[in-house]
C-alpha cells in the first residue's frame, strides 16, 4: 500500500494559483535562538495529529533561524475543539506556540458558532503535510458489503465528540442515504475509537484513511477481510481506494452542495497553524520554515517509516481554502447540514 504521495492536490493546486509570494519580512535567529516553541496537539497519543505532530517537532526546528527546541502537549477534549478553543482565545500570541489544527475546522465553526469559539480564517495557517478523505469503515461481520446495506442493518459507530469528523461525516451519511445507526462518543481519539471496533464494543467508525491504512491494515487484506471500507467523503477519490464510492456518487444533485460544504475538511489535511496576533515577520518565517520541512528528505523518510503520507500545501494556500469555504457556505447549506447532522 503506498502511502506516500509528494504530488499536492489539484484543489491546493488551483488554491494556489494568482497568490502573491510571502513579503520578505521575516523574523531572524534572534528571534528564535535559545527559545522553546511548543505543539499543541488536540487529541491523546497515538492518532495520526500526535504522529504528524511529533513528526514536525523533529524536524521544523531545523528549518527555524536559531534552530529553537519544540516540544508537545496533547490537549483533548470535546472532539479536539477543546485545543482549538484554546489556541484562538488562551494561547501566547509570540509566535512560540502553535497547534496541529483540526480538519473540520471550517465545518465546526459553520454549524456550532455558539460551541466553536474561534474564527477559522483569523488563524495563521502555516501549511500542511496531508489531505486526505474521511473513510467509513464496517466489521465485516455484520453482513455489511456496501454503505447501502445499512438500510437493512444498523450499526453503532464510536468516536471521540460531536465536534469531531468521526461523528459529523457518519451522521451525514446516514441522513443523506437514509440509513440505519447511532453514534456512541467519549472515546479518546482515533486509537480508542479503533479499538473498540476491534472489540466489538462498536461496529464502525470513520476517520481519514491515513488513520485506518497506518493503525490496522491488516483488517482490509484477503478474501475474508476483518473490516471493509463503505464509503468515502471527500473533494477527490483516494488513490488508495479507487473500488470504494464518493459520497457525492450516491447522493441526489439537491444535496451537493452540503457535502461539499463538509468536503472542505480534505484538504486542511495535517498541519500546523497559530493563533491571531502573531507578527506578520515571525508567521513569514515559520511559513518559509515549514515549505522547507515539506522539501527535506529526512522529513519524507520519516513519514515514510511511520507509514504516513506527504501531500504538502503552503500557509498562504490553506489560508485561502478556508477563507473560501467560509464565504461560499451560504446560511440555507449551513442549516441544512446541521439539521441532517445534529437534529436542530
């Protein structure tokens, strides 16, 4: 299975297009030299955000003037909005601090504004390592060989909050299709969710491919496998998985545009973001300084040996895409989609 992929998305690809280069001031080793920068990551050890996170701490100090030391805090809590939460209203704006943002940032802040206290445009997005779909994922022994079957069958999904993509794309799909399910939450983070498949506490659960391909591959092998993957949400078919349907495929033209407006969580991908206030020099420095973590080989080779992929996109690309998510989000898809999702 490869799960490498050096080649960005055409949608960061257009993203990016007509963008202007980063201005030429920037903050220098001064700056950073003899300094502690820390991660926040917003879910428990284990998932994919800690492997990204701690990943990045090994190797952005390097691209960093002054080569300062980073290290991590895992905050979870609420679906990992909890972190979120904090980055935006709590943490130190000196550019020291930073956090592996969700990828449902957009959608959350959209359809939860009175929970989600932070505007996702307003942070300062220093760019991503990854985009990837939200995959839903069924033991096999419950009869289950495609997301239609669910009609008949019903199942109970874990994850770890409402806020989190492993509850929104479920209920999304469920409504959508008129399927059969219920979500239990509380559990901490993917690894948990995961495991309680495993154990049969739950039956399904769906998280980006990346979390299912590098925790449990051995579930989708052989004639008899242990799990099957349903069904997919997303802006583009995971190479991986060119058998399994886009939820775009199996719904009616009138529902587009919400899933699409959810779709938006792919490219966000896994990367690093800071809150607002930070100088404008310090973030063009620690943007140049993550494009240069994305280029460097030990970088690649590590995600390689971790068996997580590279599609990188820069700050200033991912600072486009949520803006536009935001702004084409009209109030009607927004309504919609949390009525399908949470009932209200």
């Amino acid at each position: 299975m490869q799960l490498i992929i050096r080649k960005a998305l055409p949608f960061a690809a257009i993203a990016a297009m007509g963008l202007a280069v980063s201005p030429a001031v920037a903050a220098d080793a001064s700056y950073f030299k003899g300094k502690t920068l820390k991660i926040v990551i917003p879910y428990g050890p284990g998932g994919t955000y800690d492997k990204y996170g701690s990943t990045f701490s090994k190797h952005l100090r390097n691209h960093i003037p002054g080569k300062p030391n980073i290290i991590l805090q895992h905050m979870p809590g609420a679906g990992g909005a909890k972190a979120m939460i904090f980055t935006y209203n709590i943490m130190a704006k000196d550019g020291l601090n930073m956090v592996v943002p969700l990828d449902n940032s957009v959608v959350n802040q959209l359809m939860r504004p009175k929970k989600m206290k932070f505007q996702t445009d307003k942070f300062n997005w220093l760019g991503s390592s990854n985009q990837t779909n939200v995959v839903m994922v069924v033991r096999s022994d419950t009869g289950i060989r495609s997301v239609m079957d669910m009609k008949k069958i019903e199942i109970i999904g874990a994850t770890s909050g409402k806020s989190s993509s492993g509850y929104i794309n479920p209920k999304l799909v469920w409504g959508l299709l008129g399927l059969k399910g219920r979500m239990v939450t509380g559990y901490k983070g993917s690894s948990r969710s995961i495991l309680s498949v495993e154990q049969n506490e739950a039956q399904m659960a769906a998280f980006n491919w990346l979390a299912w391909a590098s925790k449990v591959p051995h579930w989708f092998k052989g004639d008899k496998p242990f799990a099957r993957a349903i069904v997919q949400v997303g802006v583009f078919k995971d190479p991986d998985l060119p058998d399994v349907p886009m939820l775009t495929d199996l719904i009616k033209p009138e529902d587009r545009d919400v899933v699409n407006f959810l779709a938006s969580a792919g490219p966000l991908g896994r990367g690093l973001t800071m809150p607002p206030g930070v100088r404008r020099d310090v973030i063009n420095t620690m943007r140049k300084a993550y494009d240069g973590m994305n280029a460097d080989k030990t970088f690649a080779a590590e995600l390689k040996k971790k068996k997580l992929r590279l599609i990188a996109s820069r700050g200033v690309v991912i600072q486009k895409i949520v803006k536009d998510a935001i702004k084409s989000a009209t109030p009607e898809v927004i309504k919609r989609a949390r009525m399908i999702i949470f009932g209200r």
